[in-house]
C-alpha cells in the first residue's frame, strides 16, 4: 500500500511545499545574521554559522542578490545587506511615521466628531486600515486593522484616489473593476470620476452606504512633503448618526484633521 497524507494525497505531495519553506527559513536566518555581524559575512562564515552545506549557502546567497536584498562585494567577495531591504525598511518605516504622527489627530477626531476615526494605506490597489482611534458610543462601526476596503466604494479608498490624474484613475478602476456592494455602490466609471472630481474640489469623500448598508464613512487625504497622498484618515459610524445632513459638517472635521496631519508630515501647499 503507497503512504498516504491526509485526505488521501501521496506524502510526496507535500515535498515541494516543505522544500520552498526550508528555503524561504534559511534565507531569512542569512539575513539576519548578516544584520547580527554587522551587515556582512563570507559565504564559509555563514555555511559554517548556520550549519549549512557551501553549495546551498551559495545558492541562496544568489537568489538574495537577484531580489536586491543582498550583494557581493567584487574584491573580497563578501556578503552585504543590500538596497532592497532598505526599501522594505523604509516602506515599513513610512508608515510607523504616519501612524505615530497620525495618532494625537486621530483622538482629537474621534472625541469631535463622536465617531470612530480611522487610518488607511493604499496597497495592492485596495484600501488597508492601519490605525484606528474607536469612539465610545455603544453603537459604533468598527473593523480589525489590517482589513481591506475597495478603493471605489468606501470613504477611505476614494480619499486615496480623488487626487490622482483621470488617466490613473482608469487604470485603477480597469485593475478591481467597479464591484456592486450595495444599491449605492458607484458602478459606471463616469459616476465614479464625477464624485471623485467632488471630492477632491471639497477636500473630503464620502461613502454614503456604498460599501455596506448602515454605515457611512467621510474621509480625506493625508500628503507627505513631496505632495504624494501616503494615507487617508476618516471617520466612521452608522447612517442612522452620520447622516446626510451632517456630512458638510464632519467633512471639514475630516479634512482640517487631514490637514494637520499633512503638515506635520511635512507637506507645504503650493
């Protein structure tokens, strides 16, 4: 009888998998002892530190260096860390800033505005929630950080793009297409270009029960100093609160909390 796995695959199966992550492991641990010795090391250094053969040591190390992370040295041929894990760093470091930055702003918001004030990124063409401030009222809208929002149909998401060119805009939208959430959802690319071209003219967007029913969201841009949208901050409760009659109100709320946020990220208007 052939061993089998769970659910009857063959144990083989499970080989390639077991075999990228025991390679995905040992590259990380070259990482970080070359970021332990200092930032670099020789390929028999770090055979013999990690117990691993000189050929796959080699063969990781190369694969390192083709994703930018590591490089060699031409004369001694050592190992260094190399750009691309300052990029990834960086991008980490980015958005700490505007997080800890952020926060103060986002408190004073939630206490204003009496709703949950919330921070957002743009990431793979989607809104991701990376900080939020929850508004004490028994009743409030509230989502795990780290969830994702359509960037044409929730409040942050459009914050993210109102200040895009149009041609960047299409190629957005071409990418996630215009998904129907609910009745509200803005599904035809004029619609969308029109309340986005709003948006931007009033410093604020709002999603009036287009991503979920009873819950409304005003949002608005966060600029660093080279004028690049890097956030969005907003607030978000239930409709039957954030009603429309309110929207004009909390939208400048929104926007001057936007604003200091910009500034002291930096950002200067023009």
């Amino acid at each position: 009888m052939n061993a089998t796995g769970r659910r009857g695959r063959p144990a083989q199966a499970d080989a390639a998998p077991q075999k990228g992550t025991q390679a995905l492991e040992r590259g990380i641990a070259i990482l970080q002892y070359l970021a332990e010795s200092g930032g670099s090391a020789s390929v028999t250094v770090l055979s013999e530190k990690l117990d691993l053969p000189l050929s796959t040591s080699f063969r990781l190390l190369k694969t390192l260096e083709n994703a930018g992370f590591i490089y060699q040295d031409a004369q001694l041929g050592w190992w260094h860390i190399g750009l691309g894990l300052f990029t990834v760093g960086s991008s980490y470091s980015r958005n700490s800033d505007v997080v800890s930055v952020a926060r103060p702003f986002m408190r004073r918001l939630m206490a204003l505005s009496g709703e949950t004030a919330n921070l957002a990124i743009c990431n793979s063409n989607e809104a991701v929630l990376i900080s939020q401030c929850e508004c004490q009222s028994m009743i409030r809208m509230c989502a795990p950080i780290g969830s994702r929002l359509p960037l044409h149909a929730s409040g942050a998401g459009k914050a993210l793009i109102y200040s895009l060119p149009e041609e960047e805009i299409l190629e957005v939208i071409v990418s996630n297409g215009l998904k129907v959430f609910t009745d509200n959802t803005l599904n035809s690319f004029n619609q969308l270009i029109q309340d986005l071209a709003q948006s931007k003219q009033r410093g604020f967007s709002i999603d009036n029960e287009e991503h979920a029913i009873g819950l409304n969201c005003i949002a608005s841009a966060i600029f660093n100093q080279n004028h690049d949208v890097v956030a969005s901050v907003s607030i978000s409760g239930p409709s039957t609160r954030v009603v429309q009659e309110r929207f004009e109100e909390l939208g400048k709320l929104v926007h001057t909390t936007a604003q200091n946020i910009s500034t002291a990220l930096g950002y200067q208007p023009v």
